[in-house]
C-alpha cells in the first residue's frame, strides 16, 4: 500500500446559528457567511449520505445537475 498523508483543505466552526469561523485555502470567512456557509455544507453531506443510501451517485457536479442513478461496477473473480 502507498502511504497516506491527510492534508486538510480547511476548518469551519460554529459559533452559534449568527456566528461562524472558516479557514480554508488560505482565506477566512467570520461571522454571519461563514455560519451560512457552514451550514450549507452540513446539509450537504446529510443529503449526500441519503443520495448514497439510495444507489443514487452523490459526487458534486456543479455543472451536470443534481444526482443520478449510479453505474453498476463490474467486478472479476480470478480463477
């Protein structure tokens, strides 16, 4: 196996539902948009862990529409 190194593309923290803190590629966002922002991406992963539930392809795609049905994958047995 290939060594893994995690390397985090930012932080978001609540502080309150008005308040918010992010940290991300190099910028910082406070207060009432960073809560926003912060929120949307909860949401985000919610509905993302339900669209996996439901065979649906969760992966973003910002310019083909909302999810679709997932593609079978093909798997092989050695014999």
């Amino acid at each position: 196996m290939a060594p893994f190194a995690f390397v985090p593309n930012g932080f978001c923290v609540s502080l309150g539902r008005r308040e918010g803190v992010i940290d991300a590629y190099g910028m910082v966002l406070t207060g009432r948009l960073a809560a926003w922002i912060k929120e949307q991406v909860v949401r985000y992963t919610i509905a993302s862990m339900r669209w996996q539930a439901s065979g649906t392809d969760y992966r973003w795609r910002p310019f083909f529409g909302g999810p679709r049905k997932a593609v079978p994958q093909l798997t092989s047995t050695l014999a």
